[in-house]
C-alpha cells in the first residue's frame, strides 16, 4: 500500500502553539527523526519556508519549533483548514483554506519579520580531491537551509535529465559533503579537474539538486559571484 502524501487538519484550540500530526504520516515517511522540516505555502515565492521541528508530547506528534511563526506570518487563525502535501523527503507543500473554504491566496506584501526569498544555489571547480577522494564539500549556507544533513542521502538530477542517488555526509563543523555515489555521477558525465558545476535546488521535485555544467566565461562569472564555500547570495 502507497504511503499517505497528504493530509489536512483544522485549525483549532491551541493550534497557534502545536499543531497535531497524524502518527502514521510522521512514522512512514520518518518526519520524527529529521533535525528539521521545512514548510511552503504553495501561494508564496518558490524559494520561501519556514522551518519547524516534529516532537511527540503524551503519544502525540505535534509540529513545534517555527510552527507558532509560520502561524503568524500567514495570518492563519481558528477555524481556517490547512492541507499538507509532502515534496521529496524533508518539505511540506501547505495550502490554506479560509472561512470561505476559498484557497487564500496570501499577502502582496509581507511584514519585515518574513523569511527572505533566497536562491538555493552553489557552484564548484572541481579538484583532484574531489574525484580522488569521492567528496564535495557544500557550502553551509546551502545545507543549513535545504536540511540536508538529517537526509542521509540527495539526489542529483544532471543536464541530460538522469538522477543520481549520493550520500551526504556530515563533516567537521557541520559541514556537509557529497560523498558515496560522487564518483560514478563525475565519470558517467566525463568530469575532470577544473570543470565548473552549478548546482540549484530544484523546486519542481522537491528533493533533487539540478547540475548543470559551465564552460567558459560563463562559469568564471558564476565563480565571482559566489562567497566563501561556492554559495551563491540570492
């Protein structure tokens, strides 16, 4: 049998604070054991969320941490219905219904508390270490925001279309690195020392990061432009 993708829930009580989970949607798809959980009002900017955590009070799960702020900032009050759909193996597209049982389509203008729209993205030279030693460290800014060191694993989706399953690692500092599978995805496409990857979260999957390859000037400029690390500030 298929695991649940979705579920709804109606905003009542203490809501604001906590709001319940269904067990079976946290247990089969393991929400209890990531660091955090990311949430997208599907009306909002494709690069905007709120992070929130899963915790189990008197057998319940609940979704605390950044729930009571992603309450606030989209004016979700008592009696409105949220639907959650999940989107690779760490995010929660939400749709929110008003009084009216209308899809809300959100604010044209948010306050100054709201989460900056941010650009998930990086770009790397390669190196001999990273073809030697099967590794590519990624910068933190970019980690830290997509949650990728509580997955284990990430998929890459190369210029060609193919997606390649790689291990992530986390290292010292908390810093994470592509690690297992890095080798096979850098032969299958004939990368070498010095070739330039761009690499972009991909919101149309939810769970994969798009590469593409930059050749020329193209990748120098992209290079200049990121910081410390190969992160690129949106």
């Amino acid at each position: 049998m298929d695991k649940p993708k979705s579920f709804f829930m109606f905003c009542s009580g203490d809501f604001a604070t906590k709001l319940p989970v269904p067990a079976a949607f946290v247990e089969d798809h393991g929400l209890h054991r990531l660091r955090q959980l990311l949430l997208h009002p599907i009306t909002q900017p494709a690069a905007t969320s709120w992070a929130v955590k899963i915790k189990k009070i008197n057998g319940i799960f609940y979704m605390v941490g950044g729930w009571s702020k992603f309450v606030k900032d989209n004016d979700i009050l008592e009696m409105k219905v949220l639907s959650f759909h999940i989107v690779g193996n760490s995010t929660l597209h939400v749709a929110i219904y008003g009084h009216d049982s209308c899809l809300e389509l959100g604010r044209e203008q948010q306050s100054v508390e709201q989460p900056a729209v941010r650009q998930l993205r990086f770009v790397k030279r390669l190196k001999e270490y990273h073809i030697a030693d099967q590794r590519l460290e990624i910068p933190k800014d970019f980690s830290d925001a997509m949650g990728i060191g509580s997955k284990g694993k990430i998929r890459l989706k190369d210029w060609k279309g193919r997606k390649w399953a790689i291990n992530v690692t986390v290292r010292n500092h908390g810093v994470c690195a592509f690690s297992a599978g890095l080798k096979k995805f850098l032969t299958a496409n004939n990368l070498e020392v010095g070739s330039i990857l761009f690499f972009d979260f991909d919101m149309d999957s939810g769970d994969a990061i798009k590469v593409l390859l930059l050749e020329g000037r193209d990748g120098e400029e992209m290079l200049a432009r990121a910081i410390y690390g190969g992160f690129i500030p949106s």
